[in-house]
C-alpha cells in the first residue's frame, strides 16, 4: 500500500469540503459552529483509497483569510494538492495567498478541480479553465490537469479519482528510515484512553510502545496505541494520518505546534539560517531586523528576520537570513516555512531552513555565505569541509555535523572518509566522533609551542613546562580533550618532547651552571654547610635575598644535576650528606634487623622535624618498608 498526503487549498466557499465528501463520504467539518455557519474553521481529515494499492489521507484546510494560520498547518506534510477553485467565480484572494503558500512550503505536485459545474454554461466553464492556465502559470500547477466537477451531481468525480490515481503513482513516498517526527495539529481525549494527537507522519516509523519526546516543552511520554485512517495499527509509517494515544502527558501539556520524536534524538532550536524568498506580491520591502511571524508544520511563532548580505529585501528578490525565534521550535534541514505579517494578515514570504543550528553570524561575512550557498546541495564534501573550518579551534561532532547539514549518514561518512584522507581534516576525539580542520590544528601546536616557549623564556632554569599547566593553555574556546592529540603530534614532529609531567622542546638545554658564583652553586655550598639539617625555603630566600621562585628554581636545577635531592615540598638535601644518612640506616638496621626512630635519631643526632620526613623518603625510594613502629630493609 502507497501512502500519501493529498491537501485542499482554495477560497472560502468554493467547495473544497463538499468535494472531500463526495469522493470520500466523510463530512470533515466535525464543529458545531462549522456547521452552525457553513464554512470551515479547523482542519479537517479523511481517507480516500484507489484501485493499485493508492491510500490518501486527505486534510480539508478552512479557505477564510481568518483562518489562513491554520490552513498552513494543515499544508505541512502534503504530497499532492488539490486547488479548489468554483467555476462560477473563477481565481479569488485566498487562491491567490494559498497558491503562494503552498509554492514556498516545497508543495511539488497536484491537480486543480473547478467546482460546480453544473452551475455554469461550456462556455463560461472554458474561459475560466483559460483564467486558471494563465493564473498557474510558471508555478508547479503549471501543466497541471485542471478537472471540472460537480459535487452535487457527480459529473467528473471519476476523472478526478483517475488523475489523483496517475499523480499518486508518480509521487514518492514520504522517507521510512529515519527518526519519527510528527507534527501535532489535533489534542483531544478518549474516556479510558487519555491524551490523543493527530498529525502526518513525515519521516520514519512510530510503534506501539516507543519512548517518546515532545518538542519543544521536552515532556517524555510513551506511545501506548496508534490509529491509521480510523483503524488500529502496530506501526504508523511515514506518509500516513496518525492519531497517537500518548501516555504519560496530560491535555493541557501539549497543543498544535508541538512535535512527537524518539526521546533523547531531536532538540530545538531558536536561531536558524535560511533561504528567504520575498513575494512579488508582498506590500513592501523587508527591513533588516523587522519581526514576522513564522509559520512550519504546524506551529508558529515570531521571528526577527537579520538580513545577511543587504539592508532591505525588496519584493521579488531572494537572500540568505538568519532567523531569531522567540520561543524554541524543533526545524531541521530543508524544512519549508513561510512568513506572514500580522496587519494586515498577509503572507510575505518564506523558504527553506538551510542550518538549524548555527553561530551567531557576522553580517556580511564572506565565510557565513558561502556555506549558506552549498547548504541543501549535493556537494557533501564541500559542506562538511566548510563546516568543520568554520568551526575554527572548537572543531565539531560527527552528529552536529548531520544535524546542521541534513546530509544522510551514510554520505555524510562518505564525505568525511575522503576529506580525512587527502589530511585536509583530522579527527582529533574518538568518541564523540570530533573533527578539526588542517589549519586549526596547526594554529593549536603553534599556540602550545609558544606557551613552552614564552614559560622558559621566563624561567630559564625550569628544565620544561608542567603537562597540566600547559594544558590550561589551551584556547578557551577550544576543547581540553584536543590536548593529548595536539601533543602527540608535536611529539612526532620532534617539535616537543614529554618527559613524566613536563614538556620542554627538543635539545633544550637549561641556560645556567652550578659554578660556585652562581646563585645555584652558592646554595649548594649552604645546603652542604648545613649538613643533615638543612636550610628551610625561607631560611634560604632570607640568606641570598631573593623570592621564592628564585630558591625554588635553583633547587629544581640542582635536582636536576643531582647535586640535591628533594625529600619534601620544602626540604631538599645536598646529596653528600643524603648519601652519608643512607648509608647509616643501612648499616644499623644490617646490625641489628630493624630500627626504630629514635634509635635512628640517638645514631644521627636528627630532630623530629627531619627525622619523619626521612625515614619517608627512604620508604618511598623503596630503600625500608615500615613494619609498625620499626623499618627494616625491603628485600631486593
């Protein structure tokens, strides 16, 4: 079975609903006011199925420029239209303003239907059919078949069926792989049953039982039945007229214009940017940050339009914009919208979303327009390098790639497989799957080479930089995760060399000596005269008058040489006396098996305050283990 969307559109009594009856049988005017006042107000829905295996669900949309908002909720998800134009008034306002809607939200194919023609002569009926030619003309009802019929008495409800038939054979089908993403135009209640949406499925396929999302309010539900053309059904596919029974959400949280998706998929969004077509036949020009009111699937809500490239749009020219929603909204890729002014009600525009999720952009930007000309086309390539460039040092997940692009899966991978192997891209994280491009890439291992650079420049007796405190150094508005790959980089282009903790660039050599007019000679003499109780920090920065630092970097550097031996953040020994403590701990506890610390210290003449730390040091050096209160000597 081939399922398919067909739509109405037309002026207000022109027969758009009796039509629907006639091929159908179904009254799609449910409301008591609709028929208290005979004219549509709300959406209204129906099935028709065909010979060859052909099933419509039919939206009958109000024809009453009042209610234009709401036929546009209704064109969301048409495959096929049907312009309803009566054959005794001929072309009105509303066919004027629906046509042009239905051009700008993407509707690609239909026939038009004159109504009543039983109620003029052949030849009033021919001169209309010539009006409604020159009137489709260079629009995609152009060539279309234009069928006159009369709901009343039958005449042309066949030839209408048959040419509905050949359009719907013609047609393809809506996408089934894929996320679900139904679009609510319906909320009511069953007694025993709870909360009921209807909607057209635009893509994929909704079970019984899945986890699902509304968007934009991001309430979690679960689908607990499903009803295709007034029958229950496992499965709703793509192209079909659903209602949904949801459980888990009320009535009052959830209205028209909200979306039904896979839970944890899809998120909203409130900037867009977008192909803007102005109508010829809109009032006047479109300023730079002027305020409409969006229209797609079935919702709406205002948007400041920011003009790209240019200051007014005038009627009839197209531009890239970025739109700024007030609330969030859930639009992808390639979805149609429309704008409409609110005084007078009036159609303006409308077009295509070519990113959903973009940076705010800088006016006029060379870079912002040229993605904006390839989003949409079948140049994959070009739009993912483009994307993951312009996603400068932050670089970019594999999946926001597919969601600000609309590229399939598969070809996205195709496109990235390829850039990956001429290197003008990297891939930098495993998982989430993040690239960079080749110039970014290269700016953070200059960046890096020059922190490394300017820290030694300033410590020149530091042997390198600390792993983690470069890692600060990383741009902000980059990803800390990129380090580890940057650097291994720089380590295979000899550039860096990492050694335990720090980083310090290939040969370099600490600029100073340990010569006995230097500052780090003079404190190995100190630390030497002070013998198994040496100076503090602070006793040797009030010795020599200098900072901190200063002492601190000099004793790294003797480290280093291995003239000091670090035994905690603020005692370091010269390494003679060091070894002469060794030696005598390991020749006590050889005497006797084991020591305890004051033994050690009635041998060594040690207080307290350097006694512990040693014996710790020792322990850690792996020299003695502590046995309770005693050490002994760890077997080797």
């Amino acid at each position: 079975m081939k399922h398919l969307i067909l739509g109405t559109a037309g002026h207000i009594d022109h027969g758009k609903t009796s039509l629907v009856k006639a091929l159908t049988g179904i009254d799609t005017d449910r409301l008591k006011e609709e028929k208290a006042r005979g004219i549509t107000i709300e959406l209204g829905f129906a099935h028709l199925e065909l010979a060859g295996g052909i099933r419509f669900g039919i939206v009958d949309v109000p024809g009453h420029e009042k209610f234009v908002r709401t036929m546009v909720a209704g064109v969301g998800g048409m495959d096929l239209v049907m312009l309803v134009i009566a054959a005794d008034e001929g072309i009105m306002p509303q066919t004027r303003e629906h046509l042009d809607i239905l051009r700008l939200l993407g509707v690609k194919s239909g026939l038009i239907a004159l109504t009543k023609r039983d109620m003029v002569d052949p030849e009033w009926l021919a001169l209309v059919t010539e009006e409604v030619r020159e009137f489709t003309a260079g629009s995609f009802l152009e060539n279309a078949p234009i069928i006159p019929v009369s709901a009343r008495t039958g005449e042309g409800l066949d030839a209408l069926k048959a040419e509905l038939g050949r359009l719907a054979e013609l047609s393809a089908e809506k996408r089934r792989e894929g996320h679900f993403r139904l679009p609510v135009d319906r909320v009511f209640t069953m007694a025993g049953f709870g909360t009921v949406v209807t909607g057209t499925l635009l893509s994929g396929e909704i079970r019984v039982g899945d986890e699902l999302e509304l968007l934009p309010s991001g309430r979690e539900g679960r689908v607990r039945g499903i009803q295709a053309h007034g029958s229950k059904v496992d499965t709703g596919m793509a192209g079909q007229r659903l209602a949904v029974n949801v459980q888990g959400v009320d009535l009052d949280q959830v209205h028209r214009g909200n979306v039904l998706v896979p839970r944890g998929v899809f998120r909203a969004t409130r900037t867009v940017d977008a192909r803007l077509d102005h109508l010829a036949s809109a009032p006047r020009e479109l300023k730079h940050r002027a305020t409409l009111r969006l229209h797609s699937a079935t919702y709406e809500v205002p948007a400041q339009v920011i003009l790209l490239d240019r200051d007014t749009l005038l009627p009839g020219e197209s531009a890239f914009v970025q739109l700024r929603l007030k609330e969030p909204a859930l639009l992808l890729p390639g979805d149609s919208y429309i704008l409409r002014v609110a005084s007078p009600a009036t159609t303006v525009g409308g077009g295509l979303v070519l990113d959903p999720f973009p940076p705010r952009r800088r006016r006029r930007s060379d870079e912002a327009l040229q993605l904006l000309g390839v989003l949409g086309s079948e140049e994959h390539q070009r739009i993912c390098a483009l994307l993951v460039s312009q996603s400068l040092l932050s670089g970019i997940a594999f999946e926001e790639i597919l969601f600000r692009s609309g590229i399939p899966r598969k070809a996205a991978e195709t496109a990235l497989s390829g850039l990956l192997t001429s290197g003008e891209i990297l891939q930098v994280i495993r998982e989430p799957r993040t690239f960079l491009s080749r110039e970014a890439f290269a700016t953070l291992k200059s960046g890096l080479l020059g922190e490394v650079t300017a820290f030694l420049a300033a410590n020149p007796l530091r042997e390198g930089m600390g792993k983690e405190e470069l890692k600060t150094r990383l741009p902000k508005r980059s990803d800390q995760r990129f380090f580890t790959p940057v650097l291994s980089a720089m380590e295979r282009d000899g550039a860096l060399i990492s050694d335990r903790d720090i980083v310090k660039p290939a040969g370099r050599a600490v600029q100073s000596s340990t010569s006995s007019d230097s500052l780090a000679g003079k404190i190995t003499t100190f630390l030497g005269e002070k013998g198994n109780e040496p100076p503090t920090i602070k006793e040797t920065m009030e010795r020599f008058r200098c900072d901190e630092k200063t002492v601190r970097d000099n004793l790294a550097l003797l480290v280093r040489k291995g003239e000091a031996v670090r035994i905690s953040s603020d005692l370091f020994y010269a390494a003679p006396a060091l070894n002469g403590l060794r030696e005598k701990l390991v020749a006590l506890i050889q005497a006797k098996g084991e020591i305890t610390p004051p033994e050690y210290r009635e041998q060594t003449g040690l207080s307290r305050k350097f006694l512990i730390p040693l014996l710790e040091y020792f322990d850690s050096e792996k020299l003695t283990i502590r046995v309770g209160d005693k050490r002994v000597l760890r077997k080797r």
